[in-house]
C-alpha cells in the first residue's frame, strides 16, 4: 500500500528551534511513500528530527511530536502558557487508491487497482465501512479491491451507509 502527503501546513516560527524544524519539514511536501515501512520510517526520521531540534536549544519550550492513525496526520506543536498549543506543521496523508497509468500495450489509460483498498470508497481493513444494518463491510472479490458496502448497490445508495468510519467519522463533523 502506497501513501501520499497531499497537505502540509507550515505556520510561522516563533523561535529558531521551530525555524530548524520547519526547514527539515518542507522537504516532505506532496511526497510518495513507496510502503508501510517507508510510512514507518517517516515517522521516526521527523521524530528523532524533534527530538534533536529540542536537545539543542534547552531553554526553549520542546516541541511536541504528535501522530494521529486514525487521521493519519503528523503534527508538531509547543505547549502555550495556558490555552490551547502552538502548532508549527501538520502533515495529512492518504492512501493511495490505484495508480492511473497510460499503457503502451492496449494504449489504453487503467486506473490499476491496489489490492486492500476499496477501489471505490478507499477503504481498508483498518478503515471499514459500517450501515446500520449491515454492519462493517467486507471484501467482495478475492483481490480485495471492492467492499461488500459498495459492490452492493442498495447499500452504497442507502444514505445510511458510511464509508471509511475512521478516517472520515472523525474528520467530518456531522
Ligand atoms: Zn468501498
Ligand atoms: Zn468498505
């Protein structure tokens, strides 16, 4: 399964700690991560990043690493006196679908499924849809590349059906 960073938001530093972290950061922008373990890997390398950044400026109030799995976001932030924290970036990924590739072969553009993600709705075992009768859904071929919920068109058409419930459940507020 392949990811991608299609949103990185970078606000102002307040200090040259945050400075630091935001020039690292950039450099991640609108990048494909080839796998988990790349997706893994990420992770750490801006963690350890933080963690570098706030040994070398002691007297600065540390930056905080933050990562969300169900929103499948990395952010950083410094806690504020009181209120609510100071956020230096937030970086959303995604799953990707499938890959749209031309084809010299049949000269034919195919948008080529991902095995494990709904080509349809995107979502994954992790991330399952749910219809109050239903329940979650499953797969409905055996490549795994369509879910029950929407290989069945009463269901998708049913505006009781939600799909992606982690992903989306949280993120959009109802
Ligand atoms: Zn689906
Ligand atoms: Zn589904």
């Amino acid at each position: 399964m392949m990811f991608f960073v299609y949103n990185l938001s970078i606000y102002s530093p307040k200090n040259k700690a945050c400075k630091e972290l935001n020039y690292f950061i950039v450099q991640f922008n609108n990048i494909l991560i080839k796998d988990e373990c790349s997706l893994h890997a990420l992770r750490c390398s801006i963690e350890t990043k933080i963690n570098e950044i706030n040994s070398a400026h002691p007297k600065l109030r540390p930056i905080r690493y933050s990562w969300n799995e169900s929103l499948m976001r990395i952010d950083a932030s410094i806690k504020a006196g009181s209120g609510c924290p100071d956020y230096l970036f937030a970086m959303d990924i995604c799953r990707v679908r499938s890959v749209f590739q031309f084809s010299e072969a049949n000269s034919q553009a195919n948008a080529i499924s991902t095995p494990g993600i709904c080509r349809i709705c995107g979502c994954t075992e992790n991330d399952p849809c749910y219809h109050p009768d239903h329940g979650t859904c499953c797969w409905d071929d055996e490549e795994h590349t369509i879910c029950s919920h929407c290989a069945d068109p009463h269901i998708a058409g049913d505006p009781g059906t939600e799909h992606c419930i982690n992903s989306k459940g949280g993120y959009h507020e109802k």
